[in-house]
C-alpha cells in the first residue's frame, strides 16, 4: 500500500484500500463513478478524481442530494460509488436511502467510513453507532464490514458485480496494527459466506471490523486459561451466513459477538435473528451499549467503552464459567 | 385477467403521433375522468386528488406530446426521462400511462391501492415506465440531477438526444434537498434537465403563502441560475409553447430550465376548488363521485 500523508496522518490501511481499489474498479469498468460529499479527503478517493474526473462528483455537503443522485445515475446503467463518513451517510440520509436504493433496488454502492468510534477526535456527533441498525433492517440490502484491508478490496469489487444496493462499512484506516491480513491464506470474500478464522470447541466468538483481530487475540489469551475458541469473522452482515454460526454453535453451545457498534440493532443483533429458532444458545455481545461516544484518544475510547480484546475475554470467561 | 370493476367513462382521447391543442384538450379531460374514476375504485376509495386535478393539462400535454418514450421499450436507451418527484399523485401519471399504452386501462380501476396491485399511491420501480420511486418530498430534482449529469456523460458530453422532465409540488419546494438540487443543477450547467412546478398554491393545511412563502418565486429560481419561466399550467397551449422553449439548446444555453407553472388545485371541479385544503387527498362516495362526473361532462 502506498504511504501519504493527510491532515498529518498516513493513509493506510483501510483507507489505502479503498483509493487502489477504486481506481482499479474505475480502470475495470468505465460505468463505475464516484459520488463525493465533501469528504472525500479523508476518504482517499482523490486519485479516482484526479484520474477519471469525468466520472467523479462532488455535490457539496449535501449527503441527501448525493443519494439521490447516485440514484438517477445508476438508472441510467452506471455503478455508482458513494464514499461518505458513515455517520452523516446513514442518519442525513436515510429517507434517501430507504426508499430509492432499498426499495427502488438501485444499484448502487454505499461506503461508510470511519465507522463505530474509529473518528475518534470529532465525538459523539461523527462517530456512527448505528449505522449497521439503519441499514441493515432495510430490504434489498447487502450489509458487509471487512476485518482488514485486502478483504475490503475484494468486498468492494464483488459489491460491484452484485446488482442491487449494497453498504460497506469500513474503519479509519491508519489504526496501527490494524492493516495486516486476518483471514487465511488464498480466501476470497463472499457474500453471505463467512470463514472461520481458527477453530476450537467451548466457546465461537463473532466478530467483525476492528473487533476481529481483537477476538484472535482473545481466543489466543483464552486457551492459556483452557478454553478453546473458535473465531468466525461476520464480515458478511446481511445476508448471514447462518449454517456456519449454526454449526460452530452446536459444538460449542455459547457464543461472545463483538462489534465497533451499538449492541442495539448491529451485528450482534443480527446474529441473535439468525440463531433464536435455530440454536438457542447464551450468548454474551461486546459493542457500544446504549449511550454517546465522546472526542478522545482512540484507545481511550476503546477502554471506556469495552471495545478490548479484554472485554471479549471476560465475556467468554463468564460464560464458560 | 379478469377484473371485478369495469369503467363505463368513454375513451374520448387516443393516442396518436401529432395530438392538436383539441386533442391533447381532450386527453386532459380523459385523465380527470379516469382520475375520479380510480380514486372511486381504489382499494382505500381515496387519492391525492386535489393535486391531480392541478397537474392534469400539464400531465397531458407531457405525454400526450412532449415525452419522447416507448411503452413497449420502457428501457428504451435515449427516451426521455419524466420523473413525478411530487409522488402522491401518481393516481394522474398512471392515468396518462394507461392511456399512452404502458398497461391495459382496467388495471387502473382494480390494482390502485389494492393489495398486491403493481399500482401504488406511491409509485415503485416494479412499474415499467416508472423512473423513480418518489412519495417521500423533494427527491425528485436530485434524482433528475443524476439522470441528466449521467446522461451526458453517456453521450460523451455532446448534448444528449433526450431531455429529463422533473413535476415537483409547490408544496416540496419547502423542502431542503429539492435546493439542494436546485444548486447541483445549475453548478453542473444540466442544460438537459427540466423542472415543472405545479404552483397551485396550496401546501397541506393551508395556502403556501401563509404557511410558508415562496414568493418571490421567480427570482428565487433565477438567482439559484436557472432559466424560468412562468405559464399558466392550466392553459394547454401555453404550457406547450413553454416546454417547446425550455427544450431548445439556445434558450439558455448551459442552464437547466424551469417552468413554474401556476395552476388551481381540484381543478375544475368547484366544490374541490372552493375547498383546496379539504380536497389534498380525499374519499370519494358514491354521491360526491357522482357530482365529480357531472362537472366533467357526464
């Protein structure tokens, strides 16, 4: 991944990803655009800009106009690429949202960047807790969040083959540690397929995001106390892979999800749908609980509000208690 | 298919590739008609008729001889682009849709508002010919917006062979995002797109000048960048000859278009008219849908 600077910090990672892979998307197929609200910046879709500026847009700071935008312009047979701070993409416009790209089953690709807490220094008002919540109870929708940066490059170009709406949402991508590979070697993403990442028999952590790396971690401190944990990364939110979470639960009977979100409405939520008639297990969730970030270090943040690999560990030590 | 309800109304109005003012005249007294028909036979016996009535000469004159498309290609590459951003009254555009052959005129009368019928009181894509899914206010222009900036770049910035058609309400002009289109137009010089604003006067609850004033109208348009011109919606030819304007190049070149066009709300029906703000949406009976036929002639 190339290194640069913006506003001061290294683009890498995550947001690498997503500026290489658009540009190789664009490079691909000349039906691809991107639409821009004035984030772009910090979202590294300025090559994309700079090398095909005919097929980019910026609409102002105006997340609705952009939405219904990019539903015009995929009506008219173009893939159109909506990079946005998850945040105002998901609340600012979400009437949007529901009724042309969900209901008008438009075919069109939403990104939602600095996900969960991971703007830290903007507070409350930037960080999108919910965001999963929103899209993920809207029809026709592909809900994805990848565990790092190549599984995101393959999420969006397989978010370009699917015909219908789909949303991404990915981290802030200079979060150190964080730009490494997760999955196991030759993987290729897949909508509604979900890897399991290590194997073990007492206790499945879901995991998804930023939280995926986290439950490796976890899993590797809880077998030094005896207890073997399998690790799924939900990279694929909606549609769910409900086999493989069946089938890890059946043979280990509890289960620890874990996410850069509210509990309310997110992965975790999503995981409960799919199990309750299927496999009803105790299952303990790590996330946001029901309150408002702040602006503060990010580790901070994840201290405060239980986003460690630590809370991971305690949950499933509770439970295999 | 068999269907429960059948219209008795005459077909007065046929389409045809040359309507004169008489005909185009005649297909808007067919779609008010047909308009206080399918309101009487909805599922929920209600429509939007208030606005529907407004729009109807505009309606008519849209596609009986401005929207260049092809009901049996309703994909059809360089058709023109009609999106009805003011969705609730989608009751009028199904009409002029039935009429221009997009489907059989008896869906009308038995799929509105009926549970699993494809004709919604807002209306969705599943509906060929149908450009986007509007009923939540002020989407349309924006949506318009996409179409037009994309449809130039499918023609390699030469001027596209078609034109997108925006019908928005006074009433969503009181909407943020429809200026947030009214900018992104002039900004990406959408000389391609069209704006028509049915200007009868009326929000929900009460005349738009005392809930919310858009005066002064005109100029608010034109200062935003836009090419404006002012008809009487409710005067065929002369909303003809606005359109007629507004779709050649040196009107105004690199500028969208808008035509505000002042129309009266129930038209003509006059105890709709006298009573706008009752008559938004509403029911109709037996003995008010009667009334209705009388005033238009039958």
């Amino acid at each position: 991944m190339s290194e640069k600077l913006m506003y001061g910090s290294s683009v890498k990672g995550m947001r690498a990803a997503l500026g290489e892979t658009l540009m190789e998307l664009g490079h691909e197929n000349e039906k691809v655009i991107v639409i821009d609200a004035e984030t772009g910046t910090a979202t590294n879709i300025f090559d994309f800009r700079d090398t095909f500026p005919e097929r980019f847009i910026t609409v102002g700071v105006a997340e609705q106009s952009a939405i219904s935008f990019a539903f015009g312009a995929s009506r008219n047979g173009f893939i159109p690429f909506v990079p946005l701070f998850s945040s105002f993409l998901t609340r600012r416009a979400c009437d949007q949202i529901f009724i042309q790209l969900g209901y008008g089953y438009a075919n069109v690709k939403l990104i939602g960047c600095y996900c969960g807490f991971t703007s830290p220094n903007t507070g409350a008002t930037h960080q999108s807790i919910n965001d999963l919540a929103i899209i993920r109870s809207m029809p026709n929708f592909t809900v994805i969040e990848t565990a790092d940066p190549l599984e995101l490059s393959q999420a969006l170009k397989e978010a370009a083959k699917i015909e219908g709406p789909v949303y991404i949402r990915m981290i802030r991508g200079d979060i150190s540690k964080y730009d490494g590979t997760f999955n196991k070697e030759g993987y290729q993403f897949k909508a509604g397929k979900s890897p399991v990442l290590r194997e073990g028999s007492d206790i499945t952590l879901i995991a998804c995001g930023l939280m995926v790396p986290r439950a490796l971690e976890a899993a590797e401190e809880l077998l030094k106390k005896g207890i073997s944990a399998e690790v799924i990364n939900l990279s694929s939110i909606k549609p769910i892979d409900t086999n493989t979470i069946v089938k890890s639960l059946k043979k280990t009977g509890k289960a620890v999800t874990a996410e850069n979100h509210s509990i309310m409405g997110g992965m975790g939520s999503a995981v409960l749908e799919a199990i309750c008639d299927k496999c009803p297990v105790p299952v303990k969730m790590v996330g946001i609980l029901d309150r408002y970030g702040e602006s503060a270090e990010l580790d901070d943040l994840f201290e405060k509000y239980n986003l460690r690999a630590a809370d991971i560990i305690k949950a499933a030590v509770d439970l295999c208690k | 298919m068999e269907y429960k309800n059948k219209s008795n109304i005459q077909v007065i109005s046929k389409y045809k590739k040359e309507m004169s003012l008489k005909d185009l005249k005649d297909l808007a007294l067919q779609l008010r008609r047909d308009v206080i028909e399918l309101t009487y036979y909805s599922g929920t016996k209600s429509s939007h008729v208030g606005g529907e009535l407004s729009a109807a000469d505009m309606m008519a004159v849209l596609y009986g001889s401005i929207l260049n498309v092809d009901p049996e290609n309703p994909q059809w590459e360089d058709r023109d682009i009609f999106i009805n951003s003011k969705g609730h009254c989608s009751g009028l555009q199904y009409a002029a849709m039935a009429w221009r052959g997009y489907f059989e005129r008896d869906v009308l009368f038995n799929e509105f508002n009926r549970i699993d019928g494809r004709l919604q009181e807002h209306a969705n894509m599943e509906l060929p010919g149908i450009e986007a899914p509007t009923g939540s206010l002020g989407m349309g222009l924006c949506n318009g917006c996409g179409y037009a900036w994309t449809g130039r770049l499918k023609n390699k910035h030469k001027i596209p062979p078609n034109f997108v058609y925006v019908m928005l309400g006074d009433g969503e002009c009181t909407e943020g995002q429809t200026w947030e289109g009214v900018m992104l137009a002039a900004q990406q010089k959408l000389s391609n797109l069209i704006a028509i604003v049915d200007y009868n006067k009326y929000i929900i609850s009460a005349s738009t000048y005392n809930v919310m004033d858009l005066e002064p109208f005109e100029q608010k348009w034109e200062s935003f960048g836009w090419h404006t011109q002012r008809a009487d919606g409710n005067d065929i030819a002369a909303f003809k000859d606005a359109l007629e304007k507004a779709k050649k190049y040196k009107t105004a070149p690199g500028r969208p278009r808008v035509i505000i066009a002042d129309t009266i709300k129930g038209k003509p029906i006059s105890f709709m008219m006298k009573d706008a703000i009752n008559w938004h949406a509403g029911h109709l009976d037996e003995e008010l849908y009667k009334k209705c036929m009388k005033e238009l002639g039958l």
